[in-house]
C-alpha cells in the first residue's frame, strides 16, 4: 500500500516537474521574441564569425604591438597627415540615420571622437546616446582590400571608448540605460575620403554595427577636444 502511495506521489511530482519545464521554456521564447521585437537587427558573432573581423580582436593585437613598437607614421603612399583632420558624418543603419559622429585624426596619428543622436530603433522604441567617447590611432601596417583587389593607399585607424544609451519603450513607458564598449574603425583615402563603421557591444558577441561617410577637412582648433 505504501508502495503504491510512494509511486503516485513520485508520478504527481514528475508531471509538476514537466509543467514547471513547460512554462520556463515558454517564459525563455516570450522573452527571445521581445528582445528581437524591440531591439531590430542585432548581429551576432557565432556562425557568421567569418564574415566579419571583429574590431576588438583587431584592436587588441594592435595594443600588443604597440607595446613591444612606436606608433608608425603612414607610409609613403597613404595619407601624410600634414594637418590635424577632421570629419563629421551621419552612420546609418538600413538606410536609417543613426546619430552624428565626429572624428578628429591629430598630427601624431592619434584619434578621438565622439557619437551622439537620438533615433528611433523600431516604431516602439528610442535609442538616445548620452555619452559616447573614443580614442585610439591610426595603423599605417593594416591593408586595404575588398573584392576590386587591394589599395596600400589607404590609412586605417581605430578607436576605443563606451557608450551610455537611454532606451525608452514609447508603448509602455519603460525606460532604461544601456552601457558598453564602442569600436570605431575606418580607412581615410589620399583624397580625403573616409568610410567607417560604429560597432557597440556589451559582451563581444551581439553587436549593433552602424556605417558612415564622410570628407575629412582641416580641424578647427575648437575641435581639437571633441566634446
């Protein structure tokens, strides 16, 4: 008789088990589809990890360099940086703005800069940056190719920083900060042609990627410290 009270009990408890399993899993799936929902196309470093050269692996072996050699000036071929420069652009994502970037490229080879704008991520949801910084340097020894060949002509750079966003779900009225690391990359042309991107990430896998254009001019002195 006990026996048989003990195996109904054990049965009742595994069904509790299944249910409470059922409902987590439905509770895990709700909350991937409203991360997708409100957040639009965040890219993911896993399966496509070889379609793209993630900018903090980039930016670390420069810092190991760095640390074993000086800075390098540009070559012969690329940009002199005879004059301080700078350029401000409008990224964009699908078409979409996303906020305006300024980037100063001083006479040493060092960058600064910084990103700014408020814009609307979907129809819901509002992305403000609050505060976004960066600093790094060029590097006159990464090579410019794409699928027209390569082009030793131009002078890469990249930089560093973090990002504060303030999110606001305009639906319910939820509001929160989103912090992380900010990776600005792009390639100045002889002619002064500059073309970039603004990659933000909290955990080096999941990351906005946002691109830009942009002329580069003489800097203003006011501009030397971006603000």
């Amino acid at each position: 008789m006990e026996a048989a009270q003990l195996r109904c009990r054990l049965q009742r408890n595994r069904g509790g088990y299944a249910l409470l399993l059922g409902l987590l899993i439905v509770v895990v799936i709700g909350m991937v589809i409203y991360y997708m929902r409100m957040h639009g196309p965040v890219y993911h470093i896993g399966e496509g990890e070889s379609d793209i050269n993630p900018p903090w692996r980039q930016w670390h072996k420069m810092q190991v360099r760095l640390r074993k050699e000086p800075l390098g000036r540009p070559t012969a071929e690329q940009p002199q940086l005879s004059k301080p420069l700078e350029v401000q652009a409008k990224p964009v994502q699908d078409g979409k703005d996303r906020g305006e970037i300024k980037v100063v490229i001083l006479l040493d080879g060092t960058v600064q800069g910084s990103w700014r704008g408020e814009f609307f991520i979907n129809k819901d949801v509002d992305f403000q940056v609050m505060n976004c910084r960066f600093e790094g340097s060029i590097d006159a020894k990464q090579l410019y190719s794409d699928e027209e060949g390569e082009d030793p002509s131009m002078l890469f750079f990249i930089a560093k920083g973090h990002f504060v966003i303030l999110e606001t779900n305009n639906d319910n009225g939820r509001v929160r900060n989103l912090m992380g690391d900010v990776y600005v990359r792009g390639w100045l042309g002889v002619d002064n042609a500059v073309s970039g991107e603004i990659i933000i990430t909290s955990d080096e896998r999941n990351f906005y990627l946002y691109t830009w254009q942009g002329w580069a001019k003489e800097a203003e002195p006011f501009l030397l410290k971006t603000s």
